[in-house]
C-alpha cells in the first residue's frame, strides 16, 4: 500500500496528477523547512571574512610609451576617526539619506538583494538599495565585483555582522571606508577635500551635501561641472527635507539652511604638478570610456596603466608654449595679456595615439585641461571641414558653376571637365588640376567668411556637421546649425582638432584618439584595450584637395625668414584662425604624415561663463592673438626635428 497517495487512485487523466490541498500544504511546510534549514547551514557556515585588500593602501603606477614610470598615484587617502568625532547632524544626513531605518532594520534589505541579482542576471546595472549594514560589509570584506555571489556573500555577512557587532561602530565602520570623490575614503579625509575642515567641525548644511556625495562623487561633486552644481543643490536639499521628514531636524531647523554651501576647489598632490595632472586625467577618461571602471576605482588603486605619451614629445610642447609666453606677453604692460590661456595636443596619424598634450600652465593650479576641453570656438580652422562637406557631395558641379565672391570679386578663370560630376563617386571628378587653385582654396589664403557660409548653407550644414564628426569633432562640441556654423562657431578640443586633421593626410581615413595601450590590475590585463581601427571618412580625392589647400595656407604662414627652417612642400597642411576672425580664440594645426598638433589659445577669467576678447594680446600687431599659434607649432616642431 502506498504511504502518499500520488498519483491519486480514484482520479482519471490529467486530474491524478493534481495535489490535494493536504499534499500541496504538507509539500510547502517542507519546502519552508527545507529553505529554513537551508538558510540556517549557510549562515553558520560563513564567517565574517578579513578585511579585504582593497581596503588597505594600495598605489596605481602610470607609464610612458617607452615604458618607463612617469608617476605613482596613491595610496589611499583615508583617516580614521571614531563616531564620537562625527557631528550628529552628519550622521543624521547619512542615515536619512541612505538608510532611514538603519537602527531598526537586520542588517539587510532582502528586496534590494533580489532586484540587483535579478539585473546582474539580465545584464544590467545593478541598482541602489543596500542597506548602510550592506555597503560597509562590500566596502571592507568582499570585492566591488557585481556578481550573484558576492550579493549573497554580502547578505550573509551583513545578517551576521548586524548580529554581533553595535549599529554605531557598523555606522562608524561606514563612514570612514565610504568613497567621497576628490581621491578621499572616509569622512575625515573628504572633509577636508571639500571644505579644508575636519568632520566634527561640519555643520548641518555641509552635513547634507557630504551625505549626498555618497551616491556617487561624479555626478554630486559640485564643482566638477555646471550640470553636477544642479543636482548637487537638488539632493542637498532634498536630504535637509528628508531629515524633518524622519524627525531629525525641526522644520525650524531646515528653514535656516537656504544657501548652499559651495565647497572649495579641488586640488591635486603635487606629484602630478606641470603637465603630468592633465595626462592623468585623460588618460583615466581614455580608460572609463573603454572599461567601465570609475574614480572610485583608481582611487582604490593598484593599476597599471601604460600611456602613449612620450616623455620628449611632451616637454618640448611645454617649453614651446612657456618661450612664447615669456617672449611675447606681459600681464604687467597689458591688460589684455591677462587671463591668457593655451591648450596643445598631438595626436600620431599613423595609428591615432596622443603623444603629447599642454593642458595649462601647471595641473595643480589650473584643473580645467586647456587640451582635451570644449569651449573655445574653432573659427577658420574648422573651414576645411566645410571645403571637404562641399566636395564630399558634389557642390561644385556644371549645373552650379557660379564662382564664390571673393574681396577682389569672382574667381578669375574657366570652368574645366574637373567641374563635371561622376554619377556614383560623390566628390570624385571634381577637383582641379593638381597644383590648380580651387574657389574655396582662395577664401582660405584670404582669410573670407563669405564663400564658407554660402558653402555652407548650398551643401547643408547637417551634412557639413556629419562629416566634421565622422572625422573625430564630438557632437557634444558642435554649434547650432545657423549661417554662422559653417565659421567656426563649434567647440572642439584641442586633441580633437589634431585627430580630425589627420583625415586630410590619410587618404580620408581616420582612426579615433587613444591614450592607453594596457591596463593591468592584480595581475591579469583588463580587456578593451586594442588599438583602434582605422575607418574611411571622405573620398581619398576630396581628402587630397583639402589636403593641397591646406598645404598653400602652411607655405603663406610660415614665409617669413624666421620659419626658414620649416620648408613646406606640401607634406606639411595646416588650419589657423586669422586676422579677419572675430572669435574669442587663436587656433593653429598643423598636420604632417608623422604628427598631427593643433595649438589654440583663448582668454579665460576664474568663474566667469564667457571667454574674453583676443584683441590687443601680445600686441596691436598680433591679429587678435592668432600670430602665437604658429609660432608655439613650429618651435615645438623645430625641437623635435633637432634632437
């Protein structure tokens, strides 16, 4: 005879095989029992773990491209202190915002467990919802991994450390391994980061922005942007609103709290003083972009990062730069001279490898990185890319035969077959002879505005604003789409215009940027870092006429006797802003088929929104600042060929 009656006697087809309510109730008090159980064995047999390496010191290493060091970042910045020298409204902000029932609660939230397992599962990002209990135990015993394991891991430990240890030397715990930004771990190291103060000297209202930093210092930083400053005020003040919300703060208290409080500057260690600041900082953009890792990471340390600088490269960019400046401005006898500013970058056509920048005079006093920064308006330098637009598509046609005006009036001359379109080649068939001076090759020797926006507005600015981005520029740099587009009104970076240069030498073809050749942490490479691909952007031929106008313009900058050393013969193509540009910046690229540098300079005051005008710097002679450009390319040239 049968103990369990199943499949049921008495029950035909589908119907003996479904429980009765008796055997459906016997099987789930099992199932309890069993997960009961389960759960029970597990959490005896995990023990609170060390403390992990990542919460110790580490240091991060960043090399040349000849693989030799060129600076040791680290180790980790963090000062311990006890509970008792946090102020209360400070853990009060952090409990509101992170846990409000933290003194309450298990240790855990089982709901925020199950959906960052459920988006690990699928693929996504896990989100937020941990427990404070949760992140210290992450933070000091467990990897930053995003795995089912680790979350289950961190479960467990957090049921047992709620367990055994105080909620206040947990929330002690907390505060000094959490990641505040500006390389600090902890709240005494962040509070002197942002307001030069230790934490028990921070009021309710600094309180709430540094608990607001805890959900992540690159977005809530305030002073890292424009956008970061708006949410850092939106969550300041939501946090004030959420501690009257759970009764620790009075309304009274919260109404006194209207004005935000602005932290200071960020400063950097002096080990990356001079250029080594900026390097860093793109080569750690480089490095986010490809592998997902964030500051948080690279202040936890123990990377080592490989770079494409080159150590010559970047020294006589700086010393071009700083003879220049020493030669040609005096902040004492002008005015206008003040507030000057210069961004340089080189960029290999070759392979697109950044082997040099100048992101401002020293990294440790001017963070803003003059090299790899949108802000300052391309002017004429960006003509070309509207020369190329036109050619690309075929504006200069039989049927559109109309010369552009120039100062003297139309372009002498007669139309040729080169004129004639060739149906399926966009651009092919239309250049002139080799050597033949074209209608926009005249408008760029000259300096005119007019023929460009004409081009321009004919060819479309969209298709204009396509291709300058095909060619490297970021969208996020590009103007509006009005007449004056086709000027130069866009903002690329200074490493962005000597990449997109290199199309005109390359035959139209066009390889991004990169900064970093190998990543390696604990030992294994970090994956993503192959070299970029090549990619064609605009026919060879409509790259080669560019190319030829380009060469006529670097002949006529660089006739003067004191640039007898640079024979251009039309390997060397340059870019420049003139004397007719009104922008508020002085470019020059200057493009070879080994290096690709473009050089600008602008004025900026601290804190103001707008650039200031070029006019009178250096001198009534200096076209708007546009004569300095050149001169810094070809003394930097000039080093390099000599050595």
């Amino acid at each position: 005879m049968r103990r369990i009656d199943f499949p049921r006697n008495g029950r035909t087809g589908w119907r003996r095989w479904i429980p009765s309510w008796r055997q459906f109730a016997g099987l789930s008090v099992l199932s309890v029992a069993v997960l009961a159980g389960l759960f029970v064995a597990v959490y005896e047999a995990v023990d609170i773990p060390d403390v992990n390496a990542s919460a110790r010191e580490q240091a991060s290493v960043y090399y040349w491209a000849d693989g030799t060091p060129m600076v040791t970042v680290g180790a980790v910045n963090r000062q311990t202190v006890k509970l008792a020298q946090v102020p209360l409204p400070l853990q009060h902000a952090v409990i509101a915002a992170e846990n409000a029932d933290f003194y309450q609660d298990s240790g855990v939230s089982v709901s925020g467990i199950a959906r960052a397992a459920v988006n690990i599962l699928k693929g996504e990002e896990t989100q937020g919802g941990s427990t404070i209990t949760q992140q210290y135990v992450k933070n000091t015993y467990l990897s930053q991994d995003q795995t089912v394991t680790r979350k289950i891991k961190e479960l467990f430990i957090s049921l047992k450390l709620a367990n055994q240890e105080p909620k206040s030397d947990i929330l002690q715990g907390y505060l000094n391994t959490s990641w505040f930004g500006r390389d600090s771990y902890g709240i005494q190291a962040a509070s002197y980061a942002y307001y030069g103060i230790p934490a028990k000297s921070l009021n309710p209202s600094q309180s709430a922005l540094m608990a607001s930093l805890l959900k992540g210092s690159e977005q809530y930083d305030p002073s890292l942007s424009a956008a970061n400053h708006k949410r850092a005020v939106a969550r300041w003040k939501w946090i004030l609103d959420r501690e009257v919300a759970t009764g620790s703060m009075t309304a009274k208290e919260r109404a006194a709290y209207t004005v935000f409080p602005v932290p200071k500057k960020a400063v950097k260690p002096s080990s990356q003083a001079g250029q080594t600041g900026y390097l860093i900082d793109i080569a750690n953009k480089y490095v986010k972009s490809r592998s997902g890792l964030t500051d948080k990471d690279f202040a936890r340390g123990g990377y080592r990062i490989h770079t494409t600088f080159e150590k010559d490269k970047v020294r006589a960019l700086s010393d071009a730069v700083d003879k220049v400046r020493h030669e040609s401005l005096d902040p004492a006898k002008r005015a206008a001279d003040t507030y000057v500013e210069v961004g340089a970058a080189s960029v290999r056509p070759s392979d697109g490898a950044i082997v040099a920048v100048y992101g401002g005079a020293n990294a440790v006093e001017h963070f803003s990185d003059n090299a790899d920064t949108a802000g300052v308006p391309a002017g004429s330098a960006f003509k070309p890319f509207v020369y190329a637009a036109a050619l690309q598509n075929g504006l200069f046609s039989a049927q559109r035969a109309r010369p552009f005006p120039t100062s003297q009036g139309p372009v002498p001359g007669k139309a040729n077959a080169a004129d004639a379109p060739v149906a399926g080649k966009p651009g092919a068939g239309l250049l002139p002879p080799a050597g033949a001076v074209g209608k926009l090759d005249l408008a760029l020797l000259d300096g005119q505005n007019t023929p460009f926006v004409e081009a321009g507005k004919d060819v479309g600015l969209a298709k204009v604003r396509d291709l300058a981005i095909a060619t490297g520029l970021r969208e996020e740099s590009m103007a509006k789409l009005e007449p004056t587009f086709s000027i130069g009104t866009s903002t690329p970076s200074a490493v962005r215009m000597a990449s997109a240069y290199t199309s005109f030498i390359s035959a139209g073809s066009h390889v991004e940027p990169y900064s970093v050749t190998r990543v390696v942490h604990g030992g294994a490479d970090v994956p993503g870092f192959g070299k970029p691909k090549p990619r064609k952007v605009m026919d060879p031929s409509v790259a080669a006429q560019v190319g030829r106008a380009l060469a006529l313009v670097a002949a006529k900058t660089f006739k003067g006797p004191e640039y007898r050393k640079f024979p251009v013969d039309g390997t060397v193509l340059a870019g420049r802003t003139g004397d007719t540009d009104r922008m508020k910046s002085a470019w020059f690229i200057g493009t070879s088929k080994e290096l690709s540098t473009a050089v600008t300079m602008f004025r900026t005051k601290p804190d103001a929104p707008q650039l200031l005008g070029m006019q009178g710097v250096g001198g009534a002679d200096s076209e708007h600042g546009s004569v300095f450009p050149p001169r810094i390319w070809a003394d930097y040239t000039g080093a390099l060929t000599s050595e």
